[in-house]
C-alpha cells in the first residue's frame, strides 16, 4: 500500500483511468455517476484506502462535486477514509454467526493482533473490525480480507492462526521490486 | 428427495463454466424464447408458475412484469438485486458461486421479456469474488453468442453488467438499489412513483431478487404450468432455503414449497437435526426481519397442525403465533441461546444499517438498541420491555422503506414469544450476565385450544 | 373532464388542482387541519417525505377505488385523488403517530432554546409544544456535534439538527456549487462540508431561513436578541442580485438582522442574496413598507400590536386607556 497523507495529491496512473473509464462504458451517456462506487473500489483497492484529494480526483474524473463523492463515500461501511493495515479482517458479527462463535473470534483476533478494533497493528500490517452479515451464515463463523474480499469460513483460533501467520510470511517473501 | 430445479446439477464438475452448463440443457431457454416465443408469452408463463419474489417480499413477479410501463422513446430496464445482506440468507452468494450461467441465462430471458437491452446486476461490494465470477459467465456468455447484438440472429440485443456495492444492507430496498446504482447514497425514494414507472435514471424499471431471476428458466423450460404443479397452493416452486445457526448441517438447500418445517429440520436429506445433541429453542424462518418463533410455534401452528415451509402457513397466525417465509434465511437456535442478547444483535444490525433519512427509523432503532443492550447486560428495568414494545409500534408503518418494520418485528416478536426470558434478566441481573435462561417451556406442546378457552 | 378533483379533510371538502399533495390541499383549506411540516418546503423540489410529522391516514383512496390505504402516508408526499378522505386530527392513530415522532426527533436534540437563536420561530419547538409529551423516557446521552462555522456569516449547530435536507436541496437548486451536504449514515448522519470549507456563494444565506430548527443560524445575528424583542418590518430595496424584498427586524432604531419574508408556513417567498442579508443593515439602505404581519399567536407577536385594541379592564379606565394609546404609538413607530 502507497503510504500517503491526506494533503499529498493523487494522480492516477493511465492503467487505473483505463479501468474507469471501462466502467463509466457501462452507462448510458451522462449518468457517469453510476461510475461513483466501482471507481471508488478501484482506488482503494490501489491506495488501501480512499483520501479527500483521491475523492476530489474522482469527482474531476466523473464530472461531479467533490461533496457528492463525499456523502457516497461516508454512506457505504466498505469504503476505508483513514488508512487502515494492509490486511483488515473483518469479522462477522450478526446474529447466526455471533450464536456459533463470532464474539470469541473477534476477541481472540484482538488478542493476537494486539490491538483494538479499527486500530492498526505497529507494522502497519493488520486492522481487524467487526462487521455486519457477510451472507456466509451456513460458514459460521466468518472473516472477509479486502481488496479482494476473500472469505473465511468455519472460523476456528487455529484458522485464525495460519490465516494471520500465512499473511504475515506472504508479505515478507514478497520481492521488492523498485 | 424433492424436486430440484435450480441446483439440479450443482454437483457437476465445472458447472461454473459455460460449456459444462451448456452441455447440462443451459441456455436452452434463451433459445426457446428467442426463437419460439413472443416478451408477452414469456411474461404469461411466468404468471402462469405462480412465481412469487424470492427476495423476501413474494410479490407475483409475473405480475410485476405486467406493471412495467412502457413509454415510447424511453428504455426499459432490469435490474438483478443480488444485495444479499438479510441476516441469515446466503442463498444467492451460493448461487452466483456455483452456477452463475442459471442468473445469466435467467437475465437473458427476463431481459427480453420486459424488452431491456441493458441490464444490471447489482452485487453487493464485499461479494467482490462473485463479482469476477459473474464478470467471467458474462464473458463466456458473450463470447458464445449469447448476449451483445442480434442475439442467436433473434434481432434482439442485450448487454449486461455487474454493478458492486458498497456495504450498505439498504440497497437491498429496490429503490434504494436503484439510488446506489447511480452512484448516490442508498436512501430508498418516496413512494409512488414505483420503479415500474420510473426507476433506473428515471425509466421504467423491474428490480428482481437472484433467485427470481433463475426460477425463469426452469420455468420456460418446462412451462409456466409445471412449475405451478409444485409446491402447495399460491406458494408454487421450489425454493432455496438458507440454514444457519446451531444445526448439524447447515447450508443452501432446495425445497419444494410445502415440505413440513419439522421435516426440514431434522431429516437428513436436509438440515440433521440440531447440532450437538442439543434441543431446539427457536427459529427464526425467513431472515433477521420475520417474527422469532419458540420451537413449539414454528413446529406447529396454534391449531395443531403441522407448520409447512410455505408462504401460507408460516404466516398462520399472523403476527400473534405467526412468522414469515420472507427470503427464506433460516437460523435455528438451540437450547444454550440467549434470545434476549440474539434481540439486542439483530437490533445493533438495524440501527448500523438505517439510512437515517427518516426520523422514525434513524432515531428509533438506536434507541431499541440501547434499551436491549442495557436489558442484556443486567442494568434493564422491568419498564423497558413494555418500552421497547412501544417504540417498535412508533416505528412499524410509519417510515419511508420497510427497514422501519424490520427492525421493529424481531423485537415486538421476542418480547411477544419469550417476555419471561426478558423479565428474568432484569429480576436476575448478576445470573443473566454468567449463564443462559435455557429452553424453559419453549419447546412444550401447544396446549389444545379447546383448553386454553375454557381456562 | 375537469382539472380539479374533490378531496375532504377532516371532514372539510375541497376542490383543488390535479396533482396537488394532501399537504397543499389541506393549506388551502387552512386552519387546525393543516398536519405540520418539518422536511417539506414547497419551493425546494424533492423536498418532504423524511420527518413523518405530516402523516395522515386516507380512510378512502378515491372514488373510483375506495379502499383505505394500509398505512399512514406522508401527506406532502401524496398525491389527492378524486373523492379521497383523508383525517388528520380526527384520527387518533394519526395523533398517536404523530406524538411518537415528536417523541423520537426529540430525543436526541439538546433541547437548549434558551440559548438558542432560532427560540421563538422555531418549527420544532411549535411541534413539541403542539404534539410533544412533557417528559421524555429516554434515559442514554444524547448525541452532540461540535458547533462549526462555516463561513464568517453562518453558524452550524449539528447538535440540533432534525436531518430535513432542506438546505441541502436550497444549496443543490439555488446556488450554483453546492459544498455541503448529508454525510455519514443512520443516526450518525450530520450536515457537513467534510473538509473545512466556507459556503461562500451570493445564495448561502438561504440555508438559515430554510432551516427549521436552529442548526443554522445567522453569526451577524448570534446572541443579539430574542426574536420577540424584536420588530418584523417589510422593506425592500433596488438589489441587483435578488428581489430585495425583505423583513428587517428591528431592536429599537437598529436593524439587527434581515431575512426573507415567511409566510405562516414559515416559507420565504422568495430567496434573498447575501448582501441584502448580511451586509445592509442600515435603515436608509431601505425602502421600508410596513410593519410584518405575524401570526398574532407566534411568540413574535407577543409585545408588538399592530393595531389598538386595548382589553376591556383598559377601556373602562381613561387614564389607563391614555397610556395604552401612548405605549401603542411608541411601539409602532419605527
């Protein structure tokens, strides 16, 4: 994840306009607001999260005011507006899977990482947040791992165990290429 | 073993990829309609099933179709509501999982119905897996010739596109799905104007849950009059039930409408039973929003009889014994469940999920969840629960969407069903905090009614 | 086939334009019967539907289709139809509903009108004082906002705000940039511009008298008086910019603050620009009409006569009705 301030400006690359404008392709000609929520995706799953100059971006692109970008972005849970761990788990809280084990998964994700929800862990590699109904409650309990939303399902403390600890060995072994 | 329309061949290999899905009989109803069949006649077989929204509600689709206006000059739309996000039903994430091409090939046939060439489906954003997934059926689909222009040399173009959320259980309501789809903030409309006269970008526009949409094409395939031939009176088809909770099998399970909740529940074509050797406390049917029942009323209605996994009779009742089908999210709870803190949960849901554009829903529910969460916790009074009780009513009716009601029903329906559970964790607030109410009489026969009249 | 259809309001029947909203047709027959309006604003297009205060109960949708309708209806969201029924304070379950969304937009308001700027011309303290219950059952802390200016003219007390939207609609429909808008969700929902930002624009202002409650209230006008010390008095003036038709409130001989003219629904009748508003204060700036005509029983009317018509324990006393008379030219007077 780019590690960028709240003030820096935000340029996007040509491959990540290609991607919008792909999109705003999908809707008939003048509704390129429809573009707002997959665009906003995209630049989260670029940045890890998504800062006030990247929506005032956003707003440039799809020829909207800033404050529309704004109000959509602060509706919708999945949009991250302060930066959060590479990996945020985030962890079902609602009804099925709290009756077979949600809360004590939350608290032992909290043990492990050290930290408390929302926060991030000193590495800067984990946040973990409880969330509501992931649609996965016959997986009970379950975790979801943006920016690709990979599910995790029948959670149990050693799952949870390789899952951080695979996490952690994937980013060590990942080669820096600058 | 009950009839299988959707997941009939869930279990084939590859059935995820077109040529699998094709060789196992798929598209063959793209080709019927295109081919043989006229958007009125598909529109009349879907009336014919009997077909009733599978999302919750169970508005007749073929009736909905019949609304959709149509003005000259201005198109038509359909959009797939695949917001799945109702507590307790995974059914459609199971769907688009495994076998995409059934709501490719459903949208297809529903599109040409309502006369739509540009169709969506609106995934919610944290399905992002099913997303690519159905990106990638799209792509075959096309590939093949089964959508883009002049589709099988019918004249009739239709392009399709997969929409994400952005987390936000609202954009399930149709209108606020449709706010989302134009990059606004799910807050549902005012009603009318309704969707079937303007909806998507101002045009008129049919929003259908998943499951609807890939009932389609079991239907054209086998005529609108077969389908109807399953299942029980005005609840025909088959239907996809989601279990969840403390069963030993949980999971997507086909039914034909009319099979017996008990059978449901402890058979082992289907759920096995409760998990762990444990007893059965409650049940809620059809998704957090439908009234909570105790195992003796959803087993049995109050005369007695045998409840059936149908519309109607999970609705026997109405609201003082009843419950609904809703879309069919069924969560079981066992005898270690605490229905007071099960309450204040789906309560929490409620009120993170409220859009807060009207004031009864946006102050109401946090106002339930904090009488609740006291209540669990041990610092409630005897006063909340008739409290409580009252706040729901202030809710109920009185709010834009039906959010209102859902958040309203779970806690009227737990008070009306389990008030000593309630009670005893006020009179006992140090034991409620340590341990469980426990089944208690929840599972007792009914008493007969004759009984009850003459006490 | 005529334009106009017949609807009745508890009991009061009404001819009025097709298309018209049970709200509308209810002002038109005025009185009692006309449910309150927190959220809709006739002049802001899309407004209403939000606070549920105006809902009504149609007990006959028309008479082409008599059925009631199922649940109550936002009335200024509602369309009248040819012989529809409507009861309003003749329902009981209106009046309940009613009372319980008063309860409910009350309970998280600070309910802090002796500090309070818009105290005396505020919508919601009619409705609670109309509708509301004396005590409130609701026993958690309420939910606060810091108090931000947003710009050197306008003052945002989220605390207090019911979510109407109005102002949003006001920047979205009558200035050109809007800045502000809802943000966040459910009840953590507030008014915001997100990053620091002035709503600078010649309309801004607007959002003040559009705002039912006093979460937005005019700095230049911040603690200066109680609105009924004050003096309404038409004026208008040759502005470039709006009409210049005004109401200049009045604190002796000084003009302590300007705003549109309302009407008894509390709308403006027509949107002012900001120089009238907050930079002409002067009374030669002026061309002054007459004394504002208020509602004789607002809180604003309650020390100003507009014409003599001394009680009855007066006229029987010459010296009293001397001194009447004399307090009467004084008040009047401009």
């Amino acid at each position: 994840m780019l590690k960028i301030s709240d003030t820096e400006e935000v340029i996007f690359s040509p491959e990540l306009i290609s991607k919008f404008n792909e999109i705003v392709a999908r809707y008939p000609e003048g509704k390129q607001k429809s573009a707002l929520l997959p665009v906003l995706h995209l630049v989260q799953a670029e940045y890890g999260w998504v800062s006030t100059p990247a929506m005032n971006k956003v707003a440039d692109y799809l020829d909207i005011k800033p404050i529309e970008v704004y109000e959509v972005a602060t509706f919708y849970t999945m949009f991250f507006l302060e930066p959060k761990g590479k990996y945020v788990l985030e962890v079902c809280r609602t009804g099925p899977c709290s009756i077979v084990g949600a809360d004590k998964m939350m608290k032992y994700i909290e043990q492990k990482l050290g930290v408390k929800e929302g926060e991030v862990t000193e590495d800067g590699l984990f946040s973990w947040r409880g969330v509501e109904c992931l649609a996965a409650c016959g997986m009970a309990p379950v975790l979801q791992i943006g920016p690709d939303y990979t599910y995790y399902e029948n959670l149990n403390e050693a799952k949870v165990d390789e899952l951080i600890d695979s996490l952690r060995l994937k980013t060590v072994e990942k080669p820096q290429i600058n | 073993m009950g009839r299988k329309l959707l997941l009939e061949h869930i279990n084939v290999p590859g059935i995820n990829t077109f040529e699998v899905y094709r060789q196992k009989g798929g598209y063959r109803a793209v080709e019927k309609v295109l081919r043989a069949m006229s958007p009125e006649d598909v529109v009349e077989e879907v009336k014919k099933s009997g077909l009733r929204g599978r999302g919750g509600a169970g508005f007749p689709t073929g009736m909905k179709w019949s609304f959709l206006a149509k003005p000259e000059g201005k198109p038509r739309y359909l959009v797939c509501n695949g917001d799945e996000s109702e507590p307790g039903t995974f059914k459609d994430r199971y769907l688009m999982t495994h076998i995409p091409h059934a709501l490719i090939e459903g949208m297809i046939v529903s599109s040409f119905a309502l006369g739509a060439n540009t169709s969506y489906i609106y995934v919610r954003g944290e399905m992002m897996p099913q997303i690519r997934i159905l990106e990638k059926a799209i792509a075959e689909a096309k590939n093949a010739g089964f959508l883009g222009k002049n589709i099988l040399g019918s004249g009739f173009d239709l392009e399709l596109y997969v929409q994400p959320g952005g987390g936000a259980y609202i954009c399930g309501e149709e209108t606020a799905l449709i706010e989302s789809l134009e990059g606004k903030r799910g807050n549902p409309r005012i009603k009318p104007p309704f969707p079937a006269i303007s909806g998507l970008y101002n045009c008129p526009t049919v929003v259908n849950n998943v499951e609807s949409i890939a009932a389609t094409v079991p239907i054209i395939n086998d005529g609108g009059e077969e389908y109807a031939k399953i299942g029980l009176g005005r609840s025909t088809g088959t239907k996809l039930i989601s279990a969840s909770g403390n069963l030993n099998k949980p999971g997507v399970y086909e039914i034909e409408l009319g099979v017996s909740v008990e059978e449901f529940l402890y058979s082992e074509e289907y759920c096995g039973g409760i998990a762990n050797g444990k007893r059965l406390k409650a049940v809620v049917a059809g998704g957090s929003s439908v009234p909570i029942l105790p195992a003796n009323l959803i087993l049995k209605t109050v005369n007695n009889e045998p409840r059936l996994m149908t519309y109607e009779s999970l609705a026997d009742g109405g609201f003082a014994s009843g419950t609904m089908l809703g879309s069919g999210g069924f969560i079981a709870y066992d005898e270690d469940q605490c229905i007071v803190r099960n309450t204040w949960n789906f309560s929490r849901f409620y009120h993170h999920e409220s859009c807060g554009q009207c004031s009864p829903c946006r102050e109401g529910t946090g106002w339930m969840e904090k009488v609740l969460h006291r209540l669990e916790y041990g610092h409630g009074k005897l006063s909340d629960i008739d409290l409580l009780v009252d706040v729901s009513k202030k809710i109920e009716g009185n709010t834009i969407c039906p959010l209102g009601d859902a958040a309203a029903w779970p806690v009227a329906s737990a008070i009306r069903h389990f008030r000593d559970e309630f009670e005893w964790h006020v009179t006992n607030p140090q034991e409620a905090v340590s341990r469980n109410y426990g089944l208690a009489h929840y599972a007792d026969p009914l008493p007969k009614l004759e009984n009850v009249a003459a006490s | 086939m005529s334009d106009k259809v017949k609807v009745t309001i508890d009991g009061i029947t009404i001819d009025v334009e097709a298309g018209t909203s049970i709200l509308n047709a209810a002002r038109q027959i005025g009185g009692d019967i006309v449910p309150p309006a927190m959220c809709y604003y006739s002049k802001l297009q899309g407004s209403g539907g939000k606070c549920r205060t105006c809902l009504v109960k149609v007990s006959k949708g028309s008479e082409k289709d008599p059925r009631p309708m199922p649940k109550l209806v936002a009335s200024c969201r509602t369309t009248v139809m040819d012989g529809m029924e409507v009861q309003n304070i003749t329902s009981p379950e209106v009046t309940e509903a009613r009372k319980g969304v008063v309860e409910i937009l009350l309970i998280n308001h600070p309910l802090d009108c002796p500090v309070c700027d818009q105290a005396g011309e505020c919508h919601l303290q009619d409705l609670s004082y109309e509708h509301g219950s004396e005590a409130t059952r609701y026993e958690f802390e309420r939910r606060t906002f810091d108090r931000i200016d947003i710009g050197d003219k306008i003052q945002l007390h989220m605390t207090r705000c019911i979510l109407c939207y109005r102002c949003v609609y006001t920047a979205d429909q009558i200035t050109e940039q809007r800045v502000h808008g809802i943000l966040g969700r459910g009840d953590a929902a507030e008014i915001s511009t997100y990053i620091e930002k002035a709503i600078d624009n010649d309309f801004s202002g607007n959002v003040i008298d559009v705002c039912p409650v006093g979460a937005l209230t005019d700095r230049t006008f911040r603690f200066k008086n109680r609105v009924w010390f004050t003096k309404p008095v038409d004026a208008h003036r040759d502005c470039p910019t709006c009409s210049g038709k005004v109401t200049l409130w009045y604190k002796g001989e000084d003009v302590i603050r300007v705003t549109a003219r309302k009407d008894e629904y509390g709308e403006v009748e027509e949107f002012i620009c900001n120089t009238c508003r907050f930079d002409t204060k002067k009374t030669s700036d002026w061309v002054i009409e007459g004394p504002r005509k208020i509602n004789p029983h607002s809180v604003i009317s309650a020390n100003h006569y507009t014409q003599l018509m001394p009680p009855s324990v007066v006229r029987k006393n010459p010296a009293l009705l001397e001194a009447n008379k004399e307090q009467f030219e004084r008040s009047t007077k401009l």
